[in-house]
C-alpha cells in the first residue's frame, strides 16, 4: 500500500468534519502528488500534538519561520509509510521526544489553513501522541523554542487551531 493509498482510507475513514475531510479527498483525486511539497495547489501534512496526560500538559514548539505555537508536525516524505507514521515522525524529530505513543482511534481532526506563495494550502492531518512521564525534549532546527504549557494556558499562547486539537484530543482521551 501506498501512502497516498493510505490517506485515502484514513480519510475515507476518520468521522466528523464531514465537509473538509470531504475536501481533503476531493483534492487528493485531482492532484495524485498532493501528498508531497511540490504540489503548489496544495498538500496532505501530518502533525501530532504532544501531551503529558498525567501532568495536564502539551509541548508546543514556537515555529521559527511563523512565530507562533504550535503543535509539531509537517510535510510527508518519501519514506513514510503512513500517516501516522509521517505525524510520529515529525513529533519525535521536532520535539526531540523519544517513545512517543499514538493516541488511538486515527487523526484528531483535521486543518485546512493558507500557507504563503508558492503552495496555497496545508491539509493537515492531525493526531495526538502521548509522551513518558521522564520524557525529556530538544529544540530542532525548526523551532526557537520548545516548551510545556498546562492546557488551561493554552488559548493563552496558541491559535484557534492548536485549542481545538487540544480540546479534540482531551475529549478522545
């Protein structure tokens, strides 16, 4: 199975959001390359928010290139076989968390949102990952900073879409 084959059937298959995921797919049959960067129309990316369930907290990264918080993710490559497998990877390289675990049951949700020329649109795909108590992170190059806020702090410091994936995934928790 591909990876485009394997978000089809992640698509085809996460409930709710009925009318964006229904965008997701629609773009993806128009645009057989709208997994990877290259596709200006726009791409599939893959995020993972990171959360300590035991301690009430996520990790945000603050994203060098826009200035915001955010949950960690991007672009698939090659050499991811899923979905999943894209958000674990891009969670585990951007926060520097090793033994991050999928929260089950498929994406969180999902996030359309305009990126900047020459691409127009990030469809993303967004799970949720949970780190080990003695978890321990390192900044990437993709980030200015790295830190772990108390969900209740989190509207304060993120954006609209990181508050509905952390509400999304404390209701799935």
């Amino acid at each position: 199975m591909t990876l485009y084959d394997d978000a089809v059937l992640v698509l085809k298959g996460t409930e709710g959001q009925d009318g964006l995921r229904q965008a997701y797919l629609d773009h993806l049959e128009a645009h057989p390359d709208g997994l990877w960067k290259a596709c200006t129309a726009g791409h599939v990316t893959a995020s993972a928010l990171v959360i300590d369930p035991e301690r009430g907290r996520v990790l945000l990264t603050l994203h060098r290139k826009l200035r915001m918080w955010l949950q960690m993710g991007g672009h698939c490559e090659p050499g991811d076989a899923t979905l999943e497998a894209a958000a674990l990877r891009e969670a585990t390289e951007e926060s520097g968390v090793t033994g991050l675990t999928l929260l089950p049951g498929g994406p969180v949700r999902l996030d359309r949102h305009p990126i900047p020329p020459p691409c127009h649109w990030h469809f993303d795909v967004q799970y949720a990952v949970v780190a080990r108590p003695d978890s321990v992170h390192a900044i990437s190059d993709e980030s200015l900073d790295l830190r772990w806020f108390p969900y209740d702090e989190v509207p304060q410091v993120a954006d609209d879409s990181v508050v509905r994936l952390l509400e999304a995934t404390r209701a799935r928790l």
